[in-house]
C-alpha cells in the first residue's frame, strides 16, 4: 500500500512539472542548478522567445514570417550539421535581427562523445553559424547534457540556457495546450522554447500568433535571449 501510494505520488509531481510547469516549481531547479539559465530577473515586461533543431526548410521560413508581422525577436538554437544545408535561412536568421544560438552539431544525445568530440562539435557548430555576438548560448540537443560537458562548454564562453515555459512540442500535442502552457507562463524574463527543426513543428506555428497576441495584449515585448539578459544587466547599472 505504501509503495503504491508513493509511485501515485511521484506519477503526480511529475506530471505537475512536466506538463503544468508551474513557476513556483522553477526555484528549485534554478538553486539545484544554478549554472542553468531558466529565466532573467528583470522588472521589464520582456519575454524571450527560442526555436530549436533548425533551420528547417519549411518551417523556419514561416515563423521568420510571423515574427516579422508581430514585430517580435527570437533566439534560434540551430544544429550544426543542419545550417550546413541551408546557409540561406542562417543567413536570412541575423539579416532579420534574430539571435543565434549554439544546439551542437548533430541533432542527437551527447552522453556517448568524449570531451575531445564534444567540443569539437560544439566549435563545428560555432563556425558554421558564424557565431561571434555575445553572449554565447549553448543548449543541449534534447536539453540535457553530462556536467563535465557542461563546464566544458563554459570554459568555451557558453551560457547553458533551457527555459521557463516550454510545452513539450517535439510530442505533438495540441494547439490549445500549446498556446495555454506558453500564455500561463507568460511574465517578465520568461524564455520560451518551441521547435521548428521538428518532423512537424505545424501546431507550434498555429499556436505561435496566439502566443504574440497573448503577450501584447498584456504589454509584454518578445525580444532574443541576448537582448534579454542585456535588459537585466543594465537594470542592475546604479
């Protein structure tokens, strides 16, 4: 009896963090954490927005589009080997005032590569998305990497970042959720994440200009995540 109320305990936390995600949950990662970056303290009404896995053919593109017509700003995590293929789109990425940041080379876990791989996949990546602005933001295919790795990538300059309202969309699920999980966690130094390297990133895109309307009609700004950490930075300037 105990061990089965136990499991329906743990069943249930996790299902309270993994899909309602509430952010009175998010100080305790950050202090078990605290050289991940979940969100910025700042007293703007800013939120940052991040894509992840491209650049994809068909999908960056679009939400280039839905960005621009919102007047909106976004950080694209991109995968090395994955920008290799479509330059243009890294190219149309900065020339639209976008950050760039760095989601390694493959798209794929870093758990089975050696230090010395693993940072030459994350210089590859580096290179290839002619990453020069700072900060430098470096965040794990699949989020998760071994800590060694993570110093490693500090040494490297990188800010590992993750985020604050993320809806789980490499599993598909619906647009309302989607649209609801990202709205709910909508407060200053928010930093979302959403896919657009996914097999179909196609709910996240319907979802994304109910997002934008959501934030502005609370007043909230969509800015990069370097733009982001700019604004706490010269908050803390006496």
């Amino acid at each position: 009896m105990v061990f089965l109320l136990t499991g329906a305990l743990v069943l249930a936390i996790w299902f309270l963090v993994f899909w309602i995600q509430p952010l009175r949950v998010l100080s305790v990662f950050e202090r078990l954490t605290p050289n991940v970056l979940y969100r910025v303290r700042v007293d703007l009404p800013l939120v940052a927005l991040s894509f992840d896995d491209g650049p994809h053919p068909t999908f960056t593109p679009q939400i280039l589009d839905i960005l621009e017509s919102h007047e909106a700003k976004a950080t694209f995590f991109l995968i090395g080997e994955r920008a290799l293929l479509h330059p243009e789109l890294v190219s149309r990425i900065k020339a639209a005032g976008h950050q760039v940041g760095n989601h390694y080379h493959k798209n794929g876990p870093t758990f089975g590569h050696s230090d010395a791989e693993f940072l030459r996949y994350l210089e590859q990546t580096e290179k290839t998305i002619g990453l020069t602005e700072e900060p430098k933001l470096f965040r794990a295919p699949g989020g998760v990497a071994w800590p060694r790795q993570l110093r490693l990538a500090r040494a490297q300059g990188y800010t590992y970042t993750l985020g604050s309202a993320y809806p789980n969309d490499p599993m598909h699920p619906p647009v309302w959720y989607i649209t609801w999980l990202v709205k709910k966690n909508l407060a200053p130094g928010t930093i979302v994440i959403l896919h657009d390297g996914i097999s179909d990133a196609t709910r996240s895109i319907q979802a994304l200009p109910q997002i934008l309307d959501a934030g502005r009609q609370r007043g909230i700004r969509f800015v990069s995540i370097g733009e982001l950490l700019g604004a706490a930075t010269k908050g803390r300037r006496p």
